[in-house]
C-alpha cells in the first residue's frame, strides 16, 4: 500500500510541471489575442479619427 502510495505521488509530481507549462502556454496565447486585439481596436479607432478630422476640414 505505502509503495502504491508514493507511486501515486511520484505520478502526480511527474505530472504537475507538464500542467504548469500548459497553463503557461495558454495565458502567453491569451495575452497574445488580448494584445492583437487592443492593437486592432487602437488601430480602427485611430482611422476613425483621422476620417472625422478629414471631415471637419
């Protein structure tokens, strides 16, 4: 039973860092999209400026 125990544990260490790598991988993509899509936003809201200024001259 003891053997089955640290076995189990063994396991479940071996297994934490491939999850830690995981959930890093994942936030980086998410921050990725979150950064493309401020860049997309910032970008549309700029041509939305110069179009109004254009328009106001």
């Amino acid at each position: 039973m003891n053997e089955h125990l640290t076995g189990y544990n063994k396991a479940r260490l071996e297994a934490r860092p491939d999850r830690f790598y995981l959930a890093c991988a994942i936030l980086a993509l998410l921050i990725a999209l979150l950064m493309s899509a401020a860049l997309a936003g910032t970008t549309a809201f700029r041509k939305e400026w110069q179009f109004a200024s254009q328009a106001r001259v």
